[in-house]
C-alpha cells in the first residue's frame, strides 16, 4: 500500500506573536541584527511571519516612544532603524594605558615592516627564476641561442659578410633625404602645370591627354609607398632609429629600388 501523502496544510504552523513585550523583543533584536531601516512589511516577511504586519507596527511605533528605535519617513513610505549601541567613554587611566602598549609595540610594527619587505624581495627573486622542474628545457633553449649567435659570429670572424659602417647608412639617408625632396618638388610643378592645361577641359578629355602623353598612373605599390610613413612630408631623414622603423624603411627603399630598376 503505497505511503500517504503529507498535506502541507496540515503540518503545524508556527504561532504569531501577540502585540506586546515579546513581540516588541523579537523586532527589536532584529534590526539591531540587521542594522539597517525596515518597515512593517518587511520585518513581517523577514521573520517568516512571526509577528504579523500589524503587530510589527505596533511594536515599532512602541519601541519608537521608548526610544528604543528611530523613526524616519521618507515620502510615504515610514521606516525604522535602531541606533547603533553607545561605546562608552574610556578612562583616563584607560587612554593611558593604551597609548603606552601602542608606543611599546611601535618599535615592533618597524621591525616586522622591515621583516616582510626583506622577504617579499627575497620571494620575488625566487618568483623570477625558473623552477628546477623547467631548467632542463631552459638549458636546452639557451644552448641553442648560444649555438646561433656563435655560428653568426664565426662568419663575422670568416669575412664572409660585408659589414657596414655607420658613416655608410648615414650617407645612404642623407642621400634619401635628398632626393626625395627633390621627387616631391617635381612630383609637386607637374600636378600644377597639367591642372593648369586641363583646367578649362572635362575629365574625359583630360584623361585622354594624358594617355596620348603616356602618362600612366602609378602601380599600386608606388601609391603604397607615396602614401606610406617613409614618403610623408615633414619625416625627419636619416639618423638612428628603432630597429622595426628601420627594416620598414629598408623594405621600402628596396621596393623603390626594383620599382626604378623596371622603369
């Protein structure tokens, strides 16, 4: 025989509790619990009951004649709120005493500062290097390195590779310098003197001078380059700069070079 359901409606309720001390008790210890303002409502919802609104209403509007409670309103809406508890005032001989235990552990505070700064350094000193687990890796990559930058130093040592001086790069970039503001200045009297020819023709008749001069328009890596950091007016020319503005700069004057070489 299967087990008989549980009403819910007949499991015993907890009682309310009437207006009166004990209910103006229970209210009580909870906002001074919560520290924070309620009303009526909520002090009913939040303890589950115990007091209905009514009687909550009843023992605050109590509470707040004894002065037990604070009440404030705000709108329409009234709510109340315990004052926190009193500190009472130290003695003398109290103050006393406690400023002598804090300049007697002064001293101590110092040194445990000093303590935890020698050891935070300590343990970021630890932090930084490589646990023992990781060193055999570490080894094998610094191994490589080693191997690498030996091998490109033997044929540095061989005369295999043509260095070059500082006084060399920089003449290359006085020399870039120069002449680009040489293809700018022409670039600049031919844009005037064809807008000056066409400037009483339409478009279509305009473009047709242009072919019949064979004049094309520049392929798409010089516009690249024209509109790039390299060909912008005002850049300062030649000097030492950061290794990525260099190889961009290199790559570029390269592209300029085959470009000139196919013309």
């Amino acid at each position: 025989m299967p087990p008989k359901k549980t009403d819910k409606s007949d499991a015993p309720k907890e009682k309310s509790l009437k207006a009166g001390s004990e209910a103006e008790k229970k209210v009580l210890d909870y906002l001074r619990q919560v520290k924070r303002p309620y009303g009526s409502t909520d002090i009913s919802a939040n303890l589950k009951n115990q007091v209905t609104k009514a009687v909550a209403q009843k023992a605050l509007l109590a509470l707040t004649s004894q002065n037990l409670v604070i009440q404030k309103t705000y709108g329409k809406q009234t709510v109340f709120v315990a004052p926190p508890s009193p500190t009472p005032a130290l003695s003398s001989d109290e103050l006393a005493a406690l400023r002598a235990k804090y300049e007697s552990l002064a001293p101590q505070i110092v040194e445990v500062k000093n303590a935890v700064r020698l050891l935070t350094a300590s343990l970021n000193d630890i932090l930084s290097t490589p646990p023992t687990a990781d060193l055999p890796t570490v080894l094998a990559e610094e191994t490589d390195k080693i191997a690498s930058r030996r091998a490109r130093l033997d044929k540095l040592r061989a005369g295999s590779t043509t260095l070059v001086r500082q006084s060399d790069v920089d003449g290359v970039n006085n020399e870039w310098v120069h002449w680009r503001k040489e293809w700018v200045a022409r670039k600049g009297i031919w844009k005037e003197a064809f807008s000056y020819l066409v400037s009483d023709l339409p478009a279509s008749e305009a473009q047709d001078l242009l072919d019949s001069l064979g004049v094309d328009p520049p392929a798409d890596d010089v516009a690249k380059l024209e509109q790039s950091e390299l060909c912008r007016p005002g850049r300062a020319g030649g000097g030492r700069g950061g290794g990525a503005g260099k190889v961009k700069k290199e790559e570029e004057m390269k592209m300029a070079e085959v470009k000139v070489e196919q013309g």
